[in-house]
C-alpha cells in the first residue's frame, strides 16, 4: 500500500488587475511559499485576508497548492 506525505505547501492570491482589451478580467498571482504543511484551511483563509488588506488591487480567490511525496509504505 502507498503512502502519501506533504513535503511543501504554498499559498497563492489571486488578484483583478483591471479588464483586457476583450472586457474580461485580468489577473495576478501572488505567492507566499514555505507554508508549514500542518497548516489548516481556517489560518490560511486569516493570513490571506491580511495580506490582501495591503494589495490595492481586489482578491478574487485564494489557493493553495500541496506537493507531496508517493511512496510505498
């Protein structure tokens, strides 16, 4: 049986940064690497809020993405 373990986690703002020329939307990322991999989804939500009250632009989502190692246990 495999087994799976986190081995770094980022979080990633996604902000508008105003409409193309096609009227739709333009965005922007912005990453906070070395996330700890423990960290739960409520604390990531509260440090993307903060960080996004310093951002002119406006949030659209907040991301985060895991990788991990597979291996056999």
């Amino acid at each position: 049986m495999a087994v799976q373990n986190k081995i770094s986690s980022a979080l990633r703002l996604v902000f508008i940064d105003g409409l193309g020329e096609d009227g739709l939307p333009v965005y922007k990322n912005k990453s906070i690497r070395n996330v700890k991999t423990d960290t739960d989804a409520d604390q990531l939500y509260q440090i993307a809020l903060a960080f996004a009250g310093l951002q002119e632009r406006e949030l659209n989502r907040i991301e985060r993405k895991d990788s991990s190692d597979v291996q056999e246990s």
